[in-house]
C-alpha cells in the first residue's frame, strides 16, 4: 500500500513539473551560455582594434583571429569570469582584414564566417576612397531604424564603410543600458556592427543615466574609445571628447551636452591643441547639439536645450572655422538640414548676411547650392544636421538662412566619401533614393606627413 502511494504520488510530482514547464517564465534556464550583444568594433587603429560583446553568464573572453577565414591562428585571452567582454587585439598590421570570432576556453560563440571581420585603418597616404556613414537619433527600437540602414546599405553596394559615425540619442529616452540593447544591439545593425568600427557621440537622451565628468554610466559602459591619442590626435583623457584618424581625414567628437561648453574649459583647450597639431587634409567634426537649425529645436532660443546650441555656436564655431574644419555633423533636431559653405556665423538668425558669411566661387554659379570649392585651409565649413535616422516623427519650420536645403519629409542618413582633395555626401532615405548631395573640392596643396 505504502508503494503504491509512493508511485502515485511520484506520478504527480511529474505531471505538476511539466504543467509547469510549459508556463511561460517557468522554464529551467539553460546553463547553455548565450551571446546577447555585439560581438562589435571600437577604437580602431591601424595596429590594433577593440572588440566587444555581452553573454547570458559570466565566462572567460576569448578571440581568436587572422588573415584567412578558416585559418584563424593568433588568439587574445582574458580569464576573468565577466559578461561584459572587450579584447584589445595589438601588434596589428595596417590597412589589413582580419577574419575573428569569440568565445571562451571551451567554445565560440559564434561560427567561422566570412562577415565577421575587422579591417585596420590605412596609412596617411592613403589615396582611396574613404567611406563614412552617418546616423542621429536614431536609437528608439523603431522598425525605420532597419529601413534606413537598407536603404544606406543599397546605396552603398558591396563597398566596406570605413567609418560608421553615431551623432548622438542613441538610446532613447534615458540612456540605460536595456535602451542601449534596443537601440542599437536587438538586430537593426548586427550585420554591420560586427565588420564595421562605431565612433559615438553623445547626446541629451545617452547622457541622462552618464556622468562625463566621472565617465560612469550606461554610455561608458557601452562604448570604448581612444582617450590617450592611440588612434591619432592630440590625447584628450577622457572618452566625452576624442578625436582619431582615418587615412587623411582627421574626425574629432565632442560633447555637446554634459561636458563645460566655456571657452576656457578643459574642452576648448584641448580642441584647440588638437586643431592646431592636425597636418591632415580634411577635418569632420561632429556633436549633437547643432549650432544651426529651425527644425524640432531652435538655434536662436537661449531656453532651448539649455542654450547649447547657442555656446557651441558662439565658442567652438570660431575654433572650428580658424583651423579649416571642412564638415561639422550633428543631430538633436529630428530634420535634415545642410548649410551653404560658410564663415563667420556666430549670431542668431537674423543677424545672418547672405553676402558676407556665403562663400561663392566665380566658377560656380550663384543658384548652384551644392557644389563648393575651398581656396585655402579657412575658407568656410559645411554644417549638416542629420536627425532622421530612426522613427521619430520629422517636423520644423525649415527657415534658417544659413541652411541651403531642409527636408522634414525623408527618414536616412549621411553617406559621406572622401578621395584627394574632394569629399562628397548624400542624404539617402530609406529607399536608397538621393534626397540631397554635396561636394567640396579643394583647389591647395596640403602639406605632407
């Protein structure tokens, strides 16, 4: 008798188990561990790359890697038990491809495949086309953010992009580490993020959970970038504000929302130090907060955003504009909108002079809004406002003078290519369709490394 209730109730300790397995959220977790995030590129050099990933548990990191697929032969090991990975790969060779993949002592996490893949930067004198991609608050986990980056990737072909630019509200609307995971890590980008190195930039909605000036928070977390010069460019100390090397472009990121935007902050000493030291050929500069720009927020309103738009313009436009910084890129406002070749703005709209802060050319004819030539280092930037890369709705007036082209109608993005002394870019929506298009071509020579 004793057996029999023995068995029957052992029987209804199984039927119970499974009832409760098939509830969802009543699933014994698998000690399988899984990759979560990335793997993704940062703080590319022409010697070394970062790579980054999440797992489900803490375990060691490692990336094996080389020249062939396949045939992947070097390997980087850290054994602390972490889910946080980053792996600084060194003792690289430049303008090379790497095939990798990542994992732990017992397995990878991923398979050998072709398209995971890094490619260190070039030389100076490299004289190929430069490919750079540009995307502004875009972080939402909105479908559009896929759309745009479709119709990017079909404007593209079957190019590389060289240089993947973020402008800022990358991870709406507090900055916390699950909108970081749906903003940029649940699927829109995997393809790209695992062959292509991101430079961040942050802005108002990444900086509500951070703190630059103790560098703490979700977007610290998140990103690695050089704060020591490693990637070119006069060593900042802290990763708010940095600049790196591609070729002959030089790019600088500031910090546009919780970093002293004083003329005689530690910013603007060293932007100044770094401008100053550059040799190189182009300069893009990029921060969220747009010094021009009649879209979702206002230039001229000293109550919006604090008065940011308002300081960079007035501090950091004249050290952009006297050390010969071609192209200025921001977001903030949720338009797209392209400036004429400029110099000299530092007011509000309305003190804006049409035939004095243009910069013409005699060859090019007055109507023609796209077409700019640069005569010496100082001769005029082109400021582009590109807040149209995710799923928010798109309004403003569109009527700042200084503003060749506004568009409120397209979701896209920045394709940008830079060969020689000319540079080129494109609003491309999320068709691959050309809203708006520019060149600058510079008729000097450029002092060589």
């Amino acid at each position: 008798m004793k057996g029999k209730i023995f068995l029957l109730a052992a029987f209804f300790l199984v039927i119970s188990a499974h009832i409760k397995s098939q509830i969802p959220g009543n699933r014994k977790q698998s000690d399988e561990i899984q990759l979560i995030r990335g793997p993704y590129l940062q703080s590319g050099t022409q010697t070394s790359m970062v790579i980054k990933w999440r797992t489900s548990q803490p375990t060691q990191s490692r990336v094996i890697y080389g020249t062939r697929p396949g045939e992947l032969s070097e390997s980087k090991i850290n054994e602390s038990l972490v889910t946080d990975h980053e792996i600084l790969i060194d003792d690289l060779v430049k303008h090379t491809k790497y095939y990798y993949v990542v994992g732990n002592y017992e397995t990878m996490f991923i398979e050998s495949d072709p398209t995971y893949y890094f490619i260190t930067s070039p030389a100076e004198e490299y004289n190929k086309v430069v490919r750079i991609w540009a995307i502004g608050d875009f972080g939402i986990g909105h479908p559009l953010q896929e759309r745009v980056k479709n119709g990017y990737m079909k404007h593209r072909g079957d190019h590389h992009t060289d240089v993947w630019l973020m402008l800022g509200d990358i991870a709406y609307y507090h900055g916390k580490d699950p909108e970081f995971q749906r903003g940029i890590f649940d699927g829109h980008y995997t393809d790209m993020m695992r062959n292509t190195v991101i430079w961040p930039t942050p802005g108002n909605h990444d900086m509500r959970s951070a703190d630059s000036e103790l560098r703490l928070g979700p977007y610290y977390e998140v990103f690695t970038v050089p704060e020591n010069g490693e990637a070119g460019g006069e060593p900042s100390g802290t990763e708010a504000y940095y600049s790196f090397n591609y070729g002959d472009i030089h790019f600088i990121s500031l910090d546009s929302e919780d970093t002293p935007l004083d003329t005689d902050g530690e910013m603007a000493g060293w932007l100044k130090r770094d401008l100053e030291n550059d040799k190189h050929n182009w300069k893009i500069v990029s921060f969220h907060h747009p010094a021009y720009s009649k879209g979702t927020h206002n230039s001229d309103n000293d109550m919006d955003s604090g008065g940011r738009m308002i300081k960079m313009r007035e501090n950091f436009l004249p050290v952009l504009e006297d050390h010969g910084v071609d192209l200025v890129l921001g977001g903030h406002s949720h338009t797209y909108e392209r400036s004429y070749l400029l110099r000299g703005h530092y007011g509000n709209s309305k003190e804006f002079d049409r035939n004095q802060m243009i910069i013409r050319n005699e060859n090019v004819k007055k109507k023609d809004k796209s077409t700019f030539v640069k005569k010496n280092d100082n001769h005029g930037t082109v400021y582009v406002v590109c807040g149209v890369s995710g799923g928010h709705i798109l309004d403003g007036r569109c009527n700042h003078p200084a503003m060749a082209v506004c568009h409120t109608e397209y979701h896209g993005s920045l394709a940008i290519e830079v060969r020689g002394n000319q540079l080129s870019a494109a609003l491309v929506d999320e068709y691959g369709k050309v809203r708006d298009s520019f060149t600058i071509t510079k008729e000097f020579s450029i002092p060589s490394f």
